[in-house]
C-alpha cells in the first residue's frame, strides 16, 4: 500500500517536474520569439500584449541568420560524409576481425570524448596560424568535427559490421559472388542501419557544436550557435534569441526523434554508450 | 599473418590514425607552448616563466577551483538525481516511458538554448521574478542572474546532464536480470543487501562511465559559465579564451595544459573513488566503512 503511494507520489511529482523544467521555459520561449515591438511585454502581463511574427522575419531579413543558417547546413552533412568515410576501415577491422591490442584500440578511438574541447580549438587554430594556414579554417573545422565526433561513427559502424552474419558472407562466397557483390548482398543490408545513424548522430553533433566554430570560425564563419551566442552576451535581446534558439532546437529535435527509432534497430545498448570503459 | 597485420594497421589509420594524429598533435603544440617552445610571434626559448606568472596569479587559482567545484558538483548531482530515477524506471510500469522521455528530453537540447531557456525563468522579466511580484513577496525583480556561487551554472548542469546518466544507468540495470535478484531474494536477501550486493555492483561501469563524461564537460565548461556564471570568476576554459583573445599564448597553453591535466587526473580519481566506495559487495560493513573513512581522512 506504501509502495503504492509512493508510486504514484513520484509519478505525479515527475510530470510535474517535467511540465516545469521542459513545458514551461519552452512556452516561454516560444511567446517572446512572438512579441511584438510595438507594445512591449511587460512584467505584469502574463502573455504579451500584441504577438506578431515580427521578430521572425526581421532575424531572417536583418541579421546573419540566413548565413548562419547556410554554413551550419553545409558544414554538417560535409562533416557526416567526412566522418563516414574515415570511420568505416576502423568500424571494420573492429567489428570483424581480432587482433592483439584491439581493446587498447577501442579505448583510444574515445579519445576525443575526453579532450577539452575548447583546448582542442584553442590549439588548433594556433597551429593553423603557425603553418600560415589561415584562409583554411573552414577546412580546418571540418577535420576538427570529423575527429571530434569519429568515436560516435566508429562504434555505430563496428556494431554495424558485428551484425553482419558471417553465414550470409560465406552463402555468397559459396556461390561465387565477386567481392563487390558480397558487399552489396551481405554487408550492406545489414550495415544500412548503422549508416543512417552515424550519419545522422554526426550531423546533429555537427550543427549544435559551439567551441570549434566558435574560436576557429569566428569573426567570419558564422553558425546557428556561434550567432545564438553573440545574441546572448552583451547585447541581450530576448526576443532574438528565443527566435535563434527554436531554430536551432526544433529541427534538431525531429532528426534525434529519427536517431531514437534508427539506433533501436542498430542495437542502442551497445551504441549509447553502455559499455563505455 | 603479416598480411593481416598490415591489412590492419592501413585500416586503423583513417579512423584511429586521424584521432590520435590530431588530439597528439594539439596536445604537444599546447605543451610546447606553454614551456617557451613552438612560439606563434617572437622566439622560442625553453622556460618555466610562464608556468610561474601563471601560478602567481590569484585569478588562475581561483579558476581551478572554480572548475573544480563545478566539474565535481555537477557530477554528483548529476548521478544521485539519476541513481533513484533509474532504479525506479527498471521495471517498465503504466506512464514509464512518459517519464523516461520527459527526463531524457533535456538531452535533445542544445546547451546554449539550455541556457536560454533558464535566463527566460531567472531573468528580472522571467518566470520566478514574475511570480514573486505576482504573489506580492517582492517589488523589485530580483537579480539572479551570474550568482555569485554559480547555483545557475551547477542547476543548468545537472539539467543538461542528469539525463545522460539516466540513459547510462538505465541500461545498466534493465540490463540486470530478474533471476538474478530472484536468486538472491531466495537466499534471505534484504532490498537493502540487493541493491548494494548486487545492483551497484553491477552498475558501476556505467556509473564510472556517466561520471567520467559528465565530469569532463562541466570541468571544461564555457558557454554556461559565461551566460550563467558568476561575473567575478572565470572558468579555466573562459580563462584560456581570454588569454588568446589577448594574444597571450603562452599563458592560454599553462591555462590549457591545466585543463588537460586536470581531466585526466579527476577522471582517474573518479575511477578510484566509485572503485573505492563501491566495487566490491557489503559497502557498508565494517571492513568497508573503515575504508571509506580511510579515503575521506586520506589515511592508508
């Protein structure tokens, strides 16, 4: 019965606290992304007085969002492309053969997880600097995502190419199939999971990276956060930043809604990170 | 054999080659820097100078600290909001996946619009000041913003990063069989021997992980420190920003050296700690508890 209670106590008390640290600041948001500049809202209204989609389309029209917006979305799926095609021979070596050191392979392929990211821009750009290198940063910045977010990639894949069955590798073999074909009939179909979700993990990881874009890109490549950012410091203009801020989170959080159902059909316990160390 | 080897090795090169080429690289110009050597301007001249000024200088203690309260803080809070919420979670109920995806939502959020959605709640026009004039407490908005003990920044932590132990320890013990903590209720088992005998045991790799992780990014922390934080202390990543915003690269790389070493040895001593406290089952024997006043006086 006491159980019961406070089942139900907790139950309750969770809905309520997601309603409060999820609902609420995001209705927030929403209603000052829609304030109008003619009638100010202030402290003792509970909505604003006049909403339009003023601040909208003056973000879109008069400050750096339609590049912001350009660069992210092209630096992204450049980054996924990259870190694919980087991560796949190691996913393979991991996910289909043995080899002494393997582990210690692994464990280093985390790396990256663990390096300060604002040590790896910092320097990076020092280092770009010092090789006369400059006028490269875009490039520089795709490498530095690519290997930030190759751990990601690489585990995804080697869960990828440990499901595929050796049966169906050795069928094809038996009936003559060119290695080009084994690929296509027995690693591709059971790797076309992995695929999407390391693309699509990267291309998220890519589009919401601050620190790299933000020391390396900065003044000219200009992203959704590093511009988010700048509308948050000094100059603090709600309305701005909450219009910033729903561009930013919405279309990310319809792809992770996409990576959720994908990563269940690539085996998420292995990929979410359980089993880090 | 040979073959195979080298077969191996050309394929380790694209993936692993690249990360450790890149994080070795970087991790050498910033130790280099930061003893004189590898110099952007001027010339390059092996000395422990900066390491000294760098130490001297009561701003670059108070960072450590800083960090250190903020890594550590965060990390904790994080775990034992996550700890119970898992275990409550294990056994799917009527409503449970409701609540998993609300709590794991803040996950889905980028940190910056993390941030803004709490200054939308502290701000002197936000949610709480709203509600205190509302209620009649107050007549003035109070500020809350850039607290001085960094409050924001430890809740805006915990909020980014309770989910992602959840989701850690969650696995861990939905991935603990019930014949299991059958077998050892059979046996006279307590839920109180069960969970430490048991349970934790066989959740500490996700524990070390979760702790590991979330102790990194928040030790490291910038854009909740310069958003939320406190406007007197700057944290070693904003310190370092600063330094290389002044063009003194020599002190960003003392500043970033810092924070490599500091990572490392703080998940190290993540690892021992939740090792330590822990690993092996009757956490709270005596034996035990002589342990783990052992580890917190600093006695063998």
């Amino acid at each position: 019965m006491i159980a019961k209670s406070l089942h139900r106590i907790l139950f309750i008390s969770m809905i309520v606290i997601g309603v409060v640290w999820l609902a609420v600041p995001f209705i927030m948001a929403i209603l000052w992304s829609l304030v109008d500049p003619a009638e100010p809202w202030t402290v003792d209204l509970v909505v604003p007085p006049v909403m339009s989609f003023y601040r909208w389309s003056y973000m879109w029209e008069s400050s750096n969002l339609k590049n912001a917006l350009f660069n992210s979305y092209l630096l992204a799926p450049t980054v996924s492309i990259v870190t694919l095609t980087f991560s796949i021979p190691t996913a393979y070596v991991f996910g289909r053969y043995n080899f002494v050191g393997k582990e210690i392979a692994k464990l280093l392929c985390l790396l990256p997880l663990v390096t300060p990211y604002f040590v790896l821009s910092v320097f990076l750009t020092a280092t770009i600097i010092s090789f006369g290198l400059s006028e490269y940063r875009v490039a520089a910045i795709v490498l530095a995502h690519a290997v930030m977010f190759l751990p990601y990639a690489i585990r995804i894949m080697t869960v990828g190419f440990e499901q595929v069955s050796q049966e169906h590798i050795d069928a094809a073999r038996d009936l003559s199939a060119t290695t080009f074909s084994r690929w296509r009939v027995a690693y591709l179909p059971a790797l076309r999971p992995a695929f999407f979700a390391s693309v699509l993990i990267v291309f998220i990881q890519s589009i919401e990276e601050f620190a790299v874009a933000f020391i390396l890109g900065s003044p000219t490549f200009i992203t959704i956060p590093t511009l988010l950012f700048s509308t948050m410091g000094q100059d603090f203009v709600r309305p701005n930043a909450a219009v910033l801020s729903l561009i930013l989170v919405v279309p990310n959080v319809v792809l992770m809604l996409f990576l959720e159902k994908l990563l269940r059909t690539a085996n998420p316990a292995m990929i979410s990170g359980k089993g880090l160390n | 054999m040979f073959s195979k080897y080298l077969f191996i090795i050309l394929c380790l090169i694209p993936g692993l080659g690249i990360i450790l080429a890149l994080i070795g690289f970087v991790t050498y110009i910033v130790i280099m820097q930061s003893i004189g050597l590898n110099n952007l301007f001027g010339e390059d001249e092996f000395t422990f100078k900066f390491w000294e000024k760098i130490f001297a200088k009561k701003s670059y203690n108070r960072s450590v600290r800083y960090s250190l309260y903020i890594g550590t803080f965060s990390t904790i809070f994080s775990i034992l909001l996550a700890y119970p919420i898992a275990l409550w979670l294990r056994k799917p109920f009527r409503g449970s996946l409701l609540i998993s995806s609300i709590l794991k939502a803040p996950l889905l959020v980028h940190g910056l619009v993390a941030a803004f959605l709490f200054l939308n709640v502290i701000e002197y026009h936000g949610l709480v000041n709203q509600l205190l004039q509302y209620l009649n407490f107050t007549d003035q908005p109070i500020r809350m913003r850039n607290d001085r003990n960094a409050f924001g920044v430890l809740f805006l932590q915990t909020w980014k990063n309770m989910p992602f132990a959840l989701l850690l320890l969650a696995g861990a013990l939905q991935s603990i069989s019930d014949d299991t903590l059958d077998a050892a209720r059979d046996l006279g088992a307590s839920i109180y021997r069960r969970f430490i005998d048991i349970i934790i045991p066989l959740t500490i790799s996700a524990m070390t992980a979760a702790a590991i992780i979330i102790f990194i990014g928040a030790f490291a922390d910038f854009t909740f420190q310069k958003i939320a934080g406190p406007r007197n202390t700057f944290s070693l990543s904003q310190l370092m920003v600063e330094y290389r915003g002044r063009m003194k690269w020599n002190e960003a790389a003392t500043v970033g050296v810092t924070l490599i070493v500091l990572s490392f040895f703080g998940a190290v001593f993540v690892v021992f700690i939740i090792n330590k406290l822990f690993k092996y089952p009757g956490w709270f024997s005596p034996v035990k508890m002589k342990n783990i006043q052992s580890i917190i006086g600093g006695k063998k």
